[in-house]
C-alpha cells in the first residue's frame, strides 16, 4: 500500500481514539472549548487529506461532522445527547470505511446518505431526532479469540484493519494530531510547537519483534563471553569485556523500553465501551480507572487485550444489576466499576472490581449439571471455589439468552488459556450480592529479567530478582540463629518474626542426603504476595540478566518452574516459580501454624466489645467456622496410617495419652469433603475435662484478630452464633455442644 495512504490511516485512528475521548469529556463539560476544538481539528484533518488523497464517502461524512463541531465550538449550537450519539455515529462510520481502506486500498461500498442526513439535521437549532438503524460497525469480530463489538470498543476497527504499524509511543493527552494542511496548524494556534506524531516514528512490529529476539541472543552470547574471559588472567581483555557488557546492557535497556507501553493505551477506549453497553443494557455505571501509568511489553499488552475487554463486558453485562435492582437490593442504583493496575512481587496485576449482583453458585452448579457438565453427586463433592472455577469451562455460559455481548459460552475458558499462554493467570473472588473481582497477574515482559543463580544438588536453578528479598546464612557461628520447629514446619526467627522455612531439593524430590536439618544453611527470603518464605539450598553465584525460554509440555505441568534459561558455559538452568515452590512447601498452612502460635497465648475471652483472635477453618467443602484461639491447644497434621480404632471411634496415639478423633463436619450435620487417601489430617487440639480432643476439618484458612460482639443468631446445631471478622459474618463453634453430641455418640465410653 502507498506509503502515504498508510500514514493517513494510522494517523487517522490516532486521531479517532483521542475524538471519542474528547466526545466523553464533553458530555460532562459541553462547553469546553478545549475538547471541542480538538473534535474539530480531527475531523477538518481527516477531511482535508481524504480530498486529496480521493476518498470521496470520507470527505462527505467528516465535511458534515467538522461543520457540526464548528457550530458547537462557536457556541451558536449547544451539544446534547442526540448531537453527541450523531458525531458518535459518524466516528463509527468513518471507522469502517479506514478499516475498508486498509483492507483493499478503497473505499466500501456502502450508503452514507442517513448519517450525513443526520449531522445536517443536527445543524439546525432543533434537536436531532435519533435514527433507528444508525450506521455503525456493528461487526462480529474476533481479537485473541474473545468475542468483540467494533460498536462498543471504539478503535478495534482500526486497529483491526491490518496495518503493520504500532502506536506505542502514543501520548494519552489531549494534544492534536499531525495535520497535513496549514489550516489546521492555524486553528491549533500552536504551529511551533511539535506534536506527538512529529516526535514519533511508526515501526512495524515485526521489525520490533525480530530487534528483541536478536537483543536476546546478543545477551546469551555476552553471558558465554563473560564466562569464557574469567578463565584468562588478561586485563585488556577484561576491560573489554566489562565495555562489551556495559553496552549490551544498555542496549537491551533501550530495546525493552521501546516495546515497553502505559496500560492508558490499552484503557483509552474504556469509558466509550462502557458507555456503550450501559445505553444497550439500559444501566448506570460509574467507571474508575487506577495505574494507567503501569506499563508493560508490548506483546503482553497485545495478548491481554481481548480478555480484558472482555471481562470488562463480563462486569456490565453479567455483574452490575439493573437500576431498579439495585435499588431494590437497597443499593446506589448507578453501578461502580473500577479497573486497577498495579506492580506486585516482580508482576503486574489487573483487576476489575465490580459491585454487582455476585456469581450465583446455585445458578451455575444448575447450569452445569442441565448442560451434562457435571452430576448432582460430582456438585456435591465440590467446594465453593472449584463451582466458581466452572465459569472458566469451554462452552459455559448462565447468560439466558444469546446477545451480541453474550450468551454463546464463548469468552472465559479462551480468557483463562490466553492469560495462561503468555505466563500468567487468571482468578476470580465473588460474593453474592456484593460483587465480583477479576484478577490477572501477568509477567512484565517475556524475555529478559535479572535473576539469581543458585545450585541444589549439583544442578543450577534461577530465582527471579523481584521475587528475591534478602540472602541469609543462618547456623554459622557469625550468625548462630538455630532452626526450630512448629509441627511439621520448619522456622528461624528472622528480626523477631517467625519464618518458614523449606529445602529446594526436598521440594524437589531429591533422595535424602543425611544432612541434618537444623545445620549451617544458605537461605533466600522469597516473597509471593503476602506471603514471605525462606528457601534453603546448596551455593549462590551471580545475579545475571537471563533470556526466558519457555518449557517443554512435560516440564511444563511442574508447578515449581516458570521457564529455563541458557547459562554462559551453554547449560541450561530452570527457572524458579516462587508461587509454586510455596504451594508445593505449604507455606500457607506454615504460616497460619505460626500465625496461631503467635496468638495462642491471647487471654480474652468474647465478651462484648473484647479483642480476640480467632482460628478460621473450613468444615465440609465450603463452611467456614471460627474457634477462638484461647480454646485451641494445637493444630498439627496427623499422618493418616497413624489412627487406629478404639471400639467404633477413631484414636490416635498423642503425647502420651490417647485422642479422640471427631469429624466437624459430622458434629454440624453438613456434607463431609472430599478426602484424599492416605493425605494428612488436618485437627485442631482442643484440652477438654475428658483428654484430648482431635476436630478433623477440611483446612485451616487463617488467623484473624478484631475487636468482636457475639451475635446471638440461629446458624444450627453446634454453633454458638457468630462475629463479624474483618468485615465478614462469620459462625463460632459451640465447643461444649460438640463435646455433648460426642457424649451422645458414645465418644468417650467407648475409647479406652
């Protein structure tokens, strides 16, 4: 395609992205002079160079538009909501018609006569009366597999259309595009001064791409260079290497921060996308958006693209009720909706927070099981979050009936396996009536990160830098802090707090050695969210900038690693997944065992208006009861080959006397979990006037500490009424009515 034609199409979708941004603001300030004559510079620019470069239906549409803006600017007309659906539409319009440019080099095919018809009405001093089929690019599209409206994301047409150009370098403010007439520059006011595309200069993106992959190899070649120089005792060659070094690494820098762009570009379409759909849906919403300024790669950015528009139509469509609804539900009846960016643990998070109606568990186990996805028996055995988790099922949908936003159960699995392909992941928080959130943790880049090199067992591993909090060598006699033990979990008090503690070769599966485990050990404080772990391993060498390489299907399916590197001398190295090494350790029950040790002495009893701290546990597959610390003597993980029977009732042999084992689930009549045989028990230790007392429960969640009133509500047999902890109702154990139904059951005449 002419060269020229390609820079008036980019620039043109430049400029039709920055319109419907003005055409947003304007409809809370309808008098800014700014806004609109910033409206009218892009139209006068796209007409002005259509002429010219002979595109007839272009001029005709942009002509009416411009004329319209002129009026406006000029005060002579006031902007309402049928003169802002008017210049929306013909933005629409002007959009299919580039998207046919960029396909063919000519203009479609296509009639333009109502919308002109509307903006000369729209001239007039009366109101415009709405079209009922106005011209729009109502096109069904497909982006990263995810179903799209070209009416609702606004610069999908262009971006669509197949250009090889990338608009990275974009600016989200709000200055004019490049105008190829002087009229234009005049109007501006502003002819000195340069504008974002005259500072810019369009790449295409394979020409990015290969630059990248080429910096990657340049990176490894250094890295063999350096390896290879440290075996010669030669200062020139030294100091030409360190240069090499300096350089590449600069190089690199500046690569990565020309493919790096701030989520606005990706966010810019977002209030004309919710506009959109709150108009279809007939609902109110408030749309806030934080962390624009977070950037990310360019190719992460691409991939998430999709998804994330889809989620956000996900919230409007699924999430946020209707106005009357939420009234009813004693609600605000406008929505809120906010999207959030933010840097965590060496990644960027994405979330979409909405107030709405929730997911319904009951509607999708429902749905599940009329579709054949699952049997009433399978539902039963599932816990609260595996129910959630069928959102994400090929084929899945609880929409009713099918839209052009939804209803075919196309969109979340392809959410989840497209996040999931570029490294990252994709989770979902709900309450009913309350909301929902969506959380994306996405990796910064997918090529180069610094990491740390490190040896377990004669076998080199690299521990990203961000996940990396600090180096330790504990056990030594310059550092004599010993090894304890809380259960099964290994500590060492690091500044006056418990941390836990695991060994990368254990982890692992390597057989063990003899080593004991209380000796002289190296130590990385790894951090994954909130949670803070201390791996042990063999020997540390270097921080190195290492190129991501990603794994094979095999090695894929172990959570322990993220990806592999080529080291120097041409070894390979596996990458660390710091989240996986903490689910493979338990890192999460370590620290609830800690958490609980730190708070076992805690004295008050729940008395009104008292402190007190409480052990959150699940019962079944999804009840959660609270046990107030000051009841519990221990938790502790019981090996399940290690319960025997006395009579009918299960026993197990603990510290020097016998325990009664008593499943929770059974004392509150509900449905038991789903066990795992041969898995540890997981039993909270409760000293009673008849011995030790074991509760099996599902899981030990957390341990949470507020300043509490019982309330005194009727949640059923063997709970005492309940607390609201950290802002969540939550039911308290009734210990003395689990110790009467054991007497009942014969508990204690039977074990002896």
């Amino acid at each position: 395609m002419d060269e020229i034609v390609q820079e008036f199409l980019a620039e043109s979708a430049e400029g039709l992205e920055q319109f419907d941004r003005d055409i947003i603001e304007l409809e809370t300030n309808p008098s800014s002079h700014d806004h609109l004559s910033s409206a009218f510079r892009i139209f006068h620019t796209i007409k002005g160079t259509s002429g010219f470069l002979g595109y007839p239906l272009l001029e005709e549409v942009t002509h009416g538009a411009e004329t319209l803006l002129s009026l406006l600017r000029d005060q002579e007309l006031v902007l309402d909501k049928n003169r802002t659906n008017v210049l929306l539409a013909a933005g629409d319009t002007i959009r299919v018609i580039l998207a046919a440019i960029g396909d063919t080099g000519l203009e479609p095919d296509m009639n333009v006569d109502e919308i002109v018809a509307r903006l000369k009405e729209a001239q007039s001093s009366g109101t415009p009366q709405p079209s009922v089929n106005p011209p729009s690019p109502a096109t069904q599209s497909s982006e990263n597999g995810v179903e799209t409206n070209r009416d609702a994301v606004g610069d999908d047409s262009a971006t669509g259309s197949g250009l090889s150009t990338d608009q990275q370098d974009t600016s989200q403010k709000s200055s004019p595009p490049v105008s190829t007439m002087p009229e234009s520059q005049l109007e501006s006011g502003s002819a000195g001064a340069r504008s974002i595309t005259d500072r810019t200069v369009r790449v295409d993106v394979e020409l990015l791409d290969t630059l990248m992959r080429q910096v990657g190899e340049l990176v490894l070649a250094r890295n063999e260079v350096i390896s290879s120089a440290d075996h010669f005792e030669d200062i020139a060659l030294s100091q030409t290497v360190s240069r090499l070094s300096l350089i590449v690494s600069e190089l690199q820098e500046g690569v990565m921060k020309t493919r790096m762009q701030p989520l606005a570009h990706m966010w810019s379409s977002l209030p004309r996308l919710v506009r959109d759909l709150c108009a279809q849906f007939n609902k109110k919403v408030n749309l806030e958006m934080d962390g624009g300024e977070t950037e990310l790669d360019r190719t992460v950015l691409e991939a998430i693209r999709g998804p994330f528009t889809h989620l956000i139509r996900n919230s409007l469509d699924h999430g946020i009720e209707d106005p009357d609804v939420r009234v009813a539900k004693g609600k605000q009846p406008t929505g809120q909706l906010t999207v959030r960016a933010f840097h965590e643990g060496g990644q960027v998070v994405l979330e979409t927070i909405d107030d709405g109606g929730g997911i319904n568990l009951e509607k999708v186990a429902s749905k599940a099981i009329s579709t054949g996805l699952l049997s009433q028996e399978q539902i039963d055995r599932m816990s609260q979050r595996e129910i959630i988790e069928l959102i994400f099922s090929p084929g899945f949908s609880t929409a009713e009936k099918v839209t052009s936003v939804s209803g075919r159960g196309v969109g979340m699995d392809v959410v989840r396996s497209n996040i999931e392909s570029i490294g990252g992941t994709v989770d979902v928080y709900s309450e009913f009536d309350r909301g929902t959130t969506f959380r994306i943790r996405i990796p910064l880049t997918l090529a180069i990160i610094p990491a740390l090199l490190i040896s377990s067992r004669q076998q080199r591993f690299a521990i990203p830098q961000p996940n990396l909090v600090e180096m330790l060598h504990i056990g030594t006699q310059a550092s004599p802090t010993e090894i304890e033990q809380i259960g099964e979990a290994s500590v060492f008090r690091l500044r006056g707090d418990l941390l836990p503690l695991v060994r990368l070769d254990k982890l692992l599966g390597f057989p063990d050695d003899g080593r004991p485990s209380d000796g002289p050990a190296t130590v990385a404080v790894l951090q994954d969210d909130e949670l803070k772990f201390g791996l042990i391993f063999d020997e540390v060498f270097e921080t190195q900038e290492i190129v991501v390489k990603p794994l094979g299907s095999l090695v894929k399916q172990i959570d322990a690693f993220a990806g592999a590197t080529i080291l120097g001398d041409g070894s390979v190295a596996l990458i660390l997944d710091v989240a996986g090494l903490a689910s493979l350790g338990g890192i999460k029950d370590a620290a609830i065992r800690i958490s609980f040790e730190g708070k076992s002495s805690h004295e008050d009893k729940i008395d009104e208006g008292s402190k007190s701290a409480f052990v959150i546990l699940r019962v079944g597959e999804n009840r959660t009861v609270a046990i107030p610390v000051d009841q519990i003597a221990r938790l502790e993980e019981i090996e399940a080959n290690d319960v025997e029977k006395s009579g009918e009732i299960d026993v197990v042999q603990y510290r020097g006397s016998l325990m009664r084992l008593v499943r929770l689930h059974e004392v509150l009549g509900i449905l038991g979990h789903t066990v795992v045989p041969g898995e540890p028990l997981k039993v909270v230790v409760h000293e009673s006037d008849h011995g030790p007392i074991g509760f099996v429960v599902a899981d030990m969640v957390d341990v949470l500490e507020d300043t509490v009133d019982l309330m005194d509500v009727d949640s059923g047999y063997g709970l005492a009424g309940a607390v609201v902890l950290h802002g969540r109702v939550t039911d308290v154990l009734d210990l003395e009515a689990a110790i009467l139904w054991m007497q009942r059951e014969g508990f204690f005449a039977d074990a002896r």
